[in-house]
C-alpha cells in the first residue's frame, strides 16, 4: 500500500493526541482547582480537535487510525509525575510536568513534519503545522504560569 507509510506518520501523531486526551482528562478528575480544571479541559479539547482531523485525513488514505495511547516511557512518566503532584497540591510540579508533556508532544509533530516530510503531502504539512502552533500555544501558557507562579 503506498499510503502505509503516511498512514504510519500520521498515526502516530494521533496516538500522542491519545496521551494528551487521556492524561489531561485523568489529570481533570484528580484537580479540585478551577483554574488547572479550565487548563486541562482546554489542553484535552484541542487534542480532541487534531485528532479529529487526523483520523479524517487516515481514513481519506484508506488506513485505520490509531486507537488508544501510546504510553510511552516519557508520556507514563510525565502523567505519574501530574499525578503525584496533584495528590500533593504542588502547583509548580504540576505545571512543570505539564510543561514536560507539551515538549514530548512537540517533538512528536516536529519529528513527523522534519523526519518524515517526504511522506506527507503538502495539506498534510499545513494540517500539522496548524496543530504544531496550536500545541505551542498551550505550551507558551504553561510557561507563563511557570513564570507567574515562580514571582509569587
């Protein structure tokens, strides 16, 4: 099949979206504080919006998308880690796991859009790319809770 290998790239961008829905809606329930809530709900409602594109652009190829997590060593790590820190309050753990989380998921998308180009079509690269700010974005918030919480 000549799309496996698109197939292939783009599932595993969905199975990292996986992570993030499953860890932030995790992290969701475990929080008590509204502002991590509202931060958590945004973080795994945008990785429910790539991931519906994504599973669009699988099935146009004729694949199957993704199902499940990847739960990769760092992805485990990283949502043990919100876990314990919520368990203890510590906001700025939190925020700092988090802030691990949203590099993993960046190398993701930069891994598929630099290593893996010549498989993807020029939309697929613009899909990616959309998402990949999307992703930064969320990020960049993180930092600057970071920030803000480290002046108080």
């Amino acid at each position: 099949m000549k799309n496996e290998k698109t197939i292939d790239v783009l599932n595993t961008v969905i199975e990292i979206n996986n992570d993030r829905i499953e860890g932030y809606e995790t992290a969701l329930k475990e929080t008590e504080e509204a502002e991590f809530k509202s931060l958590f709900a945004q973080f795994a409602y945008t990785s429910q919006k790539c991931n519906s594109q994504l599973i669009d652009e699988v099935q146009k190829l004729g694949g199957t998308p993704a199902e499940g997590t990847k739960v990769s060593g760092k992805f485990f790590r990283v949502w043990m880690d919100v876990k314990a820190a919520l368990t203890g309050n510590d906001r700025e753990a939190i925020l700092n796991s988090c802030k691990y989380g949203e590099e993993v998921a960046q190398e993701t998308y930069e891994n598929a859009l630099n290593e893996h180009s010549d498989h993807l079509t020029s939309e697929q690269k613009v899909l990616l790319r959309q998402q990949l700010m999307w992703l930064k974005a969320e990020y960049d918030t993180v930092k600057s809770m970071i920030a803000m919480s480290e002046q108080d």
